[in-house]
C-alpha cells in the first residue's frame, strides 16, 4: 500500500482530525491539500450519499480574494460571464480563459461587495494568473489566498441537519444565493451550493480554528440523520455531469467545447482577455464537445489516461472519466468529441484499461 508523504508543501485541513477519526481509506491531492476519496467504497458512498447525508471537507477548493477599489473590474475581465446584474449575495458559476479563449478554471464566484469577492477555485494555480492581471492591468486591488476553508454537507437530508445547527433561516437560502449565519459566537458563510446533485450546503469557515467545533456539531446532530463523512463521488458526479478541471477539460479546451457557452456572455464593452477568440469561435462553432457517453460491459476501472474514441478506425474523441453505476447498470462516461459525431445515438468504440468497448453518445447526463 502506497502512501503520501507529509510535509509543509501538503497542507492539512481544519479537519484533517474529524476526517481520519471518521476512518478515510484514501486521498487525492487537490490545490496541494488533502482531499479524501473514499471512505466505506466508491459504490457505498455513492449509495448512502443518495440517501442520507455526508459531511465533505473540501477545504481544497482555495478561495483567491479581491479586495480593494477594483475588485470588480478585475473580476470582470476574469471571465467572460456578465457579472452586471450579480448581487451581493450570490454566488456564479464563471468559467476563466486566458487571451486564447483556453480554460484555466472552472471557479465558483462569490460576490460580498463591490470591492470584495472570493473565488473559490477547481485545482490549479489560478491565484497567480489574477494577481498577474491585477498587476498588469494596474489595478487597485489586492489579491490573495485567505484562511477560508469550504465544508459542504450534501444529501437529501441536508436541509435537516443544516437547520439543527444553524437554524431554520437555513432552508430560505435559494439556490446559488448566501446567507451569513452565526455559529458560536462567529458567523460564516453558508451557500446552497455543493458538487453533487443531490442537494445542500457550502459552509465557508473563515479561521482555522473553527473547523473542528463545527465538525463535530454536524456530527452530533445528525445522529439520527445517519450522517456520515464523505467526499466528491466519482459515480454520482459523471451521473450528474459534474465536470472535472484537469480531467475532463484543461487550458487546451474552450468553455463552448465544455458546454459551457450559456456563462460567456461578456458586455460590448468588456475588456476580457479572450474576448476576441471567443467572439471567432462562437461564429463558427466548436470542433468538439463534451458529451454522456455509456460503455457496453462489466465494470470498468476508471480512466488514469484518457481513452481514444473511435469511428471506423478513426479517433473521434476520448473518454476522460469513467465509472459503473448501480442506480443505470452501465458505465458511465464524460468525453470530449468531434462535431461530426457527437450526436445522440451514436455508436463509437472506446480504447479502455481492459479491451476495446462499445460505447454510444446519449441524449443527455443521468441527473
């Protein structure tokens, strides 16, 4: 058994101690922080993920802060989402490319005021970019990593565990909107927001110190809830067409290529990076595109390389994530594919870990 190797360059979470008492069986790395995987098996923590709820320290997802006098123009040269009509109490799906149009992130956005924001970044080093831009651009705003660490608590029994420790304002929190809630004697920000489809929570714990007490109190409340630790689920995320920055897509891809072409909407006026590639692409059309796509077969191992794609012998895409799911007694797939073959219904062979598969693009993800 192969295991990581502690130092200051791999950072602990606030709560690291709850999540190895709880018994975590492996980790990823992610923003150079833990982020556990597994903690019963993939298929059991899908299933009680499904139908119970999990407590996820997904301190890994970083916030980069703008503060200052143009932190909002520095965010809206960021991304080519139109931020005009956001409020200080949402929170927006943005993706970030760069002067190509090429993805560097994926990030949540989260306005507090004109002159504050949080993003809270997929992995990869984005701070560095916004503070280049900032700098380039010579802005009056400070970027930085602050001490917010995200806890989420996901499930269809959410709502219930949430109310018991922050009380019943909770279940007023529209999706994609945040309420700042008290919490012994502090307060955080709490999203209904979480990477997975089944409903819940983001609780942005600012100071250290703070992660075990609320840890804890989730866990002694949701007792009788069955509430258990958890993480990320590769099956239910592919099932829900949760994508993946690094896996399913990379500065090599555009955000129309990932589906994502509702989010790039910049005003006339923008001074966004990559306006002006993404101004060509959207005349012509992307060359390929993400899509579900089921593997014929047992179970297959999920993907640590993608798999070639293929039409007639030809390469027409890849698979980049993978999974058997128990709930659709399929694999099921995320992969990116050429515009002549991207259809429903599609019959495509795929190169997997274990053989040659048939494979076909659906109409849809399985959510």
């Amino acid at each position: 058994m192969s295991m990581l190797s502690r130092s200051r360059r791999l950072r602990e979470t606030p709560f690291t101690e709850g999540v190895e008492r709880e018994g975590v069986k492996a980790y990823t790395v992610y923003n150079r922080m833990l982020l556990a995987t597994v903690f019963e098996s993939v298929e059991a923590d899908y299933r009680h993920l499904k139908e119970h709820v999990q407590v996820w320290d997904v301190s890994c997802e970083r916030q980069v802060e703008l503060k200052g006098p143009d932190a909002s123009e520095l965010m809206r040269r960021l991304t080519p989402r139109n931020l005009d009509k956001m409020q200080d109490d949402q929170c927006y799906y943005v993706p970030i490319v760069d002067e190509t149009g090429g993805m560097l992130n994926d990030p949540v956005a989260i306005k507090h005021s004109d002159d504050r924001w949080w993003i809270s970044i997929a992995d990869s080093d984005l701070l560095f970019w916004v503070k280049g831009l900032a700098l380039g651009a010579g802005l009056d705003v400070n970027v930085f990593e602050p001490d917010v660490s995200p806890l989420a608590i996901q499930g269809p029994k959410a709502d219930e565990l949430m109310a018991r420790v922050f009380g019943d304002e909770v279940r007023d929190i529209r999706f994609f909107r945040y309420k700042r809630l008290l919490f012994q004697g502090t307060s955080f920000v709490v999203a209904r927001s979480g990477y997975s489809k089944q409903g819940g929570y983001e609780v942005y714990v600012e100071g250290g110190t703070c992660g075990m007490p609320l840890w804890n109190a989730l866990f002694e409340a949701g007792a009788d809830l069955n509430v258990r630790p958890g993480c990320p689920n590769l099956i239910e995320r592919i099932e829900s067409g949760l994508l993946s920055y690094g896996n399913d897509m990379t500065m090599e891809n555009t955000p129309m290529e990932c589906g994502l072409g509702k989010f790039c909407n910049p005003t006339e006026d923008s001074d966004h990076t990559g306006l002006a590639a993404m101004k060509r692409e959207k005349e012509s059309g992307p060359v390929q595109q993400i899509r579900a796509i089921s593997i014929s077969g047992d179970a297959v191992k999920p993907p640590t390389a993608a798999w070639p794609l293929m039409k007639d012998g030809m390469k027409v895409g890849q698979v980049t994530s993978a999974a058997w799911s128990p709930d659709f007694k399929t694999n099921v797939a995320i992969g990116m594919v050429d515009a002549k073959y991207w259809d429903a219904g599609m019959q495509l062979t795929v190169e997997t870990s274990e053989g040659i598969r048939s494979a076909v693009v659906q109409q849809s993800f399985w959510n």
